[in-house]
C-alpha cells in the first residue's frame, strides 16, 4: 500500500471514531422522545385516574329520588345521555367508554329504575344490569278498603290516588273485568305486587283483580258447596276480615253470621255500618246506628250492599267454610279476641262484664263490637 493510501484510510477511519455532533444529535432526540413519553404516560395516567374517581364517586340524590325509563332498544350512549340529564352523570361518554370495553352495554334491561340513594356510574351500571331491580315491590295488607288502597300506591310512588280512584270508577274497566256495580271493592286481592314505575294505574287494577280470580277459581267448588255466589263469598269475607285479626276467630265468626243469615236475623255488624257513613268521629253513636245506609246492617237483614273491604285468601275461605257454633253472638274482649254467646242472656252478661255498662236494649245490638 502506498504512503498516500495509508493515510487516506487513516482518515477515514478517525473520521468514523470521531463525529462528536452526531452522537449529541442523537441524545438530544432520546432525550426529546423520552420526555414526550413520560409526558404521555402521565397524561394517560391522570386521565385514567380522574375517569376511575368519576365512575366510582356517588351522586348525591334528590330526597324523592329519580326514575330512570331504559326503552327497549335504547343505545347505551342514549341511556347515559338521559342518566346526565337526570343529574346521575357528570360525563356520560365515560361511563360509555367503559361499558363498550367490558361488554355491559349490551347487558342492560330495559324498564323503569328508581335511584333513591347516592350512587356511584359504575353502582349504575349495575342497577341496570339486574331485570329485578326494575321490579319494584308494593304489598297491600288484608282488609284495607279501595280507597286506602289508591292512597298506598301513591305513597308507594305509583301515581296520584285520584288517578287509581278514577279508573276504580270507570265504567268500561269494570265491565272488561266482570265486577259488579258496587266496583272494585272486595276484589283488590292483598298481596305483594312486583311492578315498574310505568305501570298504568287501571293495569295495577286489573293484576290485583287477576289475582283474586285465581283464587276465586281454586275456592269455586266449596263455595257453590256452602250456597254461596262469588260476590256473596266477597262480601261476608270482607265482614269478617273486618271483625277480627285473628286467624283461631274467623271461622267462627263466619259461623255467628251463617247461623244469624239462615234465621233472618240483621248481622248488626259495626264495621258495615263504619263504611256506609259519610264521616266516622271514631265511635258509633246512635244517629250513626240508625243511618239508612244499605250499608246499615243493624237496619237491614241479610248480607250489606257490597264488599266493605279487600279481604285475604284467609277470610274467604272462612266465608265459606264456617266452624259448626250454636253461637249467634259475640261481644270483644278489649284484648282482641271475642267472647261468643248462644243466647242473648249470655251475651248480656259477656256485654256487662267486657265493655261499659248497657242498658238490655243497647246490649241486644252489641254483635260485634
């Protein structure tokens, strides 16, 4: 090799040991790319810590609570919509993003929801993945009158009693329902109801009227045995699930008014009578006990106009199965059970010795009280 090739390539070969710029060039950029990823990941690290603490933050509710309507068919994003304008969201398309993610878009059932409480998005999401939640339970005791019971459903949070008292009178639903001309009464079967918000007060009608027909159905045979019509069957129960709360007693008070209804003899029932008035202070007077009411028991004989109450499977099966008693009489103890008597000298003395003095013509009217 030549002098002068030896020293070419000894040049060139420090050119490549020594480019100092390049080298600086370079680190600078790892430098630069480095902090942009730092400065992305801390991005994406806030971002993902805020839209954790949103979606697990409860929101405070109103003390009425809200009602959420999933239509059926609605997108997720519509509902998450609607939930922001209820004032359950502070920002929808997270709760969006994370249910496309985990698949729980596509789990939500449609219905009515009702968020009493402070929830968080995500206690939300939940609450709509579950058909039961959007059920909603009523329970209507025994012996509550039509009118206490559009007072429990609107309490209940199922519309304004005056809408439930105004489909009780409607014509036309009760003719659909083959009920009598004295309504509904009677014929609201106590239960426990799972309902939606939505449910239109005459479809609560009906669904109790369903219910007591089923029943009804499975009573038919030992109440044709007894001689008794359904309607018949209706009334008397309602007496009974009035006069007394005690199972041990109803068959035996249906057993006093059979006895009293095959000899003629007037029920002289308090509770009718309570029902037939306009207005009751609290105790029966004798004005209230001589009211022309067809209500009026002590008035007239044989069983009132119509049901004075929504009596239980219990007391129907009572009406139409009394317990075989000589008794035609029976006063209260005070202590909610009742004395029974056969003949009227007996049940004088059961008068005096548990309830305030009366003279021998208050006591005769004193059945069941």
């Amino acid at each position: 090799m030549s002098s002068e090739e030896a020293g070419a390539a000894g040049c060139e070969r420090g050119n490549r040991v020594r480019d100092p710029g390049a080298s600086g060039r370079i680190g600078s950029w790892l430098a630069l790319l480095l902090l942009a990823l730092l400065l992305v990941l801390g991005g994406l690290g806030s971002a993902a810590w805020y839209a954790w603490s949103d979606l697990n933050t409860p929101i405070a509710q109103p003390t009425a609570g809200v009602i959420v309507s999933v239509p059926t068919g609605a997108s997720f994003r519509s509902i998450a919509d609607q939930l922001c304008r209820a004032g359950l969201l502070r920002h929808p398309r997270i709760l969006s993003a994370w249910a496309r993610y985990y698949g729980l878009d596509r789990r939500v059932h449609s219905g009515d929801y009702r968020i009493e409480t402070a929830v968080s998005p995500l206690q939300i999401l939940d609450i709509l993945q579950s058909p039961s939640r959007a059920l909603h339970r009523v329970t209507i005791p025994e012996g509550l009158n039509a009118r206490q019971v559009a007072v429990l459903l609107e309490r209940a949070g199922f519309g304004g009693r005056d809408l439930f008292r105004c489909a009780m009178r409607d014509a036309g639903l009760l003719r659909e329902l083959g009920l009598p001309a004295t309504g509904v009464e009677g014929y609201l079967f106590p239960d426990t109801y799972a309902l939606t918000w939505a449910t239109e007060p005459d479809a609560i009608l009906k669904m109790m009227v369903a219910r007591f027909r089923e029943h009804s159905q499975a009573l038919a045979e030992r109440r044709v045995a007894a001689g008794l019509t359904e309607q018949e069957m209706v009334i008397l129960a309602s007496v009974i699930e009035k006069e007394t709360g005690r199972v041990d007693e109803r068959a035996l008070i249906s057993g006093v008014f059979h006895n009293r209804l095959r000899l003629g003899m007037p029920l002289q029932s308090d509770p009718t009578v309570i029902y037939g008035l306009d207005r009751f202070r609290g105790r029966l007077s004798h004005r209230d006990l001589i009211n022309p009411s067809r209500y009026n028991t002590y008035l007239h004989a044989g069983l009132p106009l119509g049901p004075i109450a929504n009596p239980g499977l219990a007391a129907l099966e009572a009406a139409i199965t009394p317990a075989p008693t000589g008794a035609l009489y029976f006063v209260s103890r005070n202590d909610g059970s009742h004395e029974f008597s056969e003949t009227l000298s007996d049940h004088n003395r059961a008068v005096r010795r548990y309830q305030r003095p009366h003279t021998a013509s208050e006591a005769e009217t004193d059945v069941a009280r």
